[in-house]
C-alpha cells in the first residue's frame, strides 16, 4: 500500500524521522515520478492557492519522501518545515474515534451504548418537525404560531455509533441550528467538557437517529470525547496522551501547543480574488475544552 500525505499549508513532520528510510527503487517506486510531487505543490503555490505544505510518502513500512514546500508565513518570508505544527481541525476525530474502539475493546462500553449511559442529560430525546402552516402537529409540546418546529419523541435515544457515523441528528445544521449555535455562544471560558457536554442532551435532534447521516461538525464528536472521559476516568487530552500519543510517539500532538513550541505553527490563510490574506486562528477548543472534534494539533 502506497500512502500520500499533503498538508496544505498546514501539515506534516519530524515523527516521520523515527521511521527507517529507503530509496524509492527499494519499495518498488520511482524517484523520478515522486519529484512531482514537489513540481505539484510548487504548482497551487505559485498560483496562490495555498502557502505552503508539507508531503510524505511512505510504502512498506519505510519513508521513501519527506519535504516542505512553499512558506508557513507569507509576511516574514519563513519557509515551511518539516516538523511545522499545523491544526489538525476534523482530522482529529479519527483520533477521537480510535479512542472510543479502545474502550470498545477493553469492554468499558458497546457502541449500541445509549449516549445516556455515561451522560443522563441525553435520555428521552426529541427530533425538531418544521412547523406547516395551518397544520396542527400531533405532540404535548404544541408550538406557538410561528415557531419553527415543534418536537416529537426520538423512536430511540441516540447511541454511541449514531454519534461515530454521523447519524445522530445532533446539531447537524438542521431545523434546530438556531438552537445549537446559541448553546455555542453561551460556553464559558473556564467550560470542560463535563460542564457543557450535558447542555447539548437538550438540544433538539434534525431527524430520527439512525435514519439519515448529516455531519455534525462539533458536537457530535465532542460528546465522544465526554464518553472517553467518563469511561475511562481521565480527562481527554490525559487519556489520548497515555494510550496513543506516547505510545506511538506522536510527542508533538496536542491540544494547547506549549508556549516554547509556538513558532513552529503555520500560519493559516484563506484565499481571496485578491490573493491569499492571513487568517484568525482556528479557536474550536480551549485549554480546558478538548474538543474531540477538531482541537488538536499536531505535525508530519
């Protein structure tokens, strides 16, 4: 199996340098068709699509290409590097996933779990129906004229695989967005995932768990985290840091970057008909919020 890794602008580094090495012939490819790779980058590059990127290449267990391209800040003219620091965003819910299979594993919890097993606050959800017009909803919690929607009982309390396959409906981007994004605003600083993961049982599903997948950007993957963190005892970043980070020397992987390590991040821009100009920092978590979603950072 031949594996490519390309971050733009955001990716890539040294614990790829803890791996054995070879020369492409060795593995059975090419050294001339892997250079380009670079003539590729370089391409987007010039053309301002992105800044800059890291690639790797490895096959057969060995590294066989490794490098940086283009800028990790445009403003200062600093070159990309190999061991730049990027913002996983939603590539850190893989991580987040493997965690719970470990769990699974070691019989600590079953994905046909209900999410209320480990937070109460999730039993006996309701799904959000668009309010028709002139239409009289068959429910107890009857709405308003001009509301929305109005809430009916979920056929089954969300369980730990809607949450794994986006099949949830929770905070999916549906009828009850409005909900989801005002419950965001109203988190704290200081909030943990045990302070506001309950808050999100209140939330109204966009549809039957089970019945559609729609992803869920934040919350569904946070809420994983939370079940991690009751199911095994330890606070997330403890637990992802214990069973997977260090074990698999992945020693530049977190969720607050240490200070010392701050000049390692590459920037991040968003593309413009004026060109590429400088982004605010992705803020999904917080020192204290570990967002299983997508607050992680990490390198190559």
């Amino acid at each position: 199996m031949v594996r490519l890794l390309i971050l733009p602008a955001i990716v890539l580094p040294l614990a790829a340098a803890s791996l054995p090495t070879a020369k492409p012939e060795e593995v059975g490819l090419s050294t001339e068709r892997l250079q380009r790779i670079h003539e590729m980058v370089m391409r987007h590059v010039e053309a301002r699509d992105i800044s800059g990127a890291v690639t790797l290449v490895a096959r057969r267990g060995r590294v066989i290409h490794f490098e940086a391209h283009g800028l990790m800040d445009i403003e200062a003219k600093k070159p990309m590097t190999r061991d730049a620091l990027f913002r996983l965003a939603s590539s850190s819910k893989p991580i987040t996933a493997a965690a719970i299979l470990m769990l699974m594993e070691e019989g600590k919890l079953k994905l046909t779990d209900p999410v209320a097993k480990y937070i109460p606050e999730f039993q006996n959800s309701k799904v959000a129906l668009e309010t028709v017009r002139g239409a009289v909803p068959m429910s107890d919690q009857a709405p308003a004229r001009g509301d929305r929607y109005y809430l009916v009982p979920a056929n089954h309390d969300i369980i730990i695989i809607d949450l794994l396959t986006h099949t949830s409906g929770l905070a999916t981007g549906g009828i009850a967005n409005a909900d989801f994004q005002s419950l965001l605003k109203s988190r704290k600083p200081a909030d943990t995932l045990a302070d506001f993961i309950p808050r999100l049982g209140t939330l109204p599903l966009d549809f039957q768990p089970g019945t559609e997948w729609r992803y869920s950007g934040l919350a569904g993957f946070d809420t994983l985290g939370r079940i991690v963190e009751v199911a095994s005892g330890l606070p997330l970043d403890q637990f992802l840091r214990q069973r997977l980070f260090e074990p698999l020397g992945m020693n530049d992987t977190w969720f607050k970057v240490p200070e010392k390590e701050a000049a390692r991040m590459a920037n991040i821009y968003r593309k413009t008909p004026n060109g590429l100009e400088k982004g605010a920092p992705l803020a999904i978590g917080t020192p204290v919020y570990f967002s299983g979603a997508g607050g992680l950072t990490s390198t190559a």
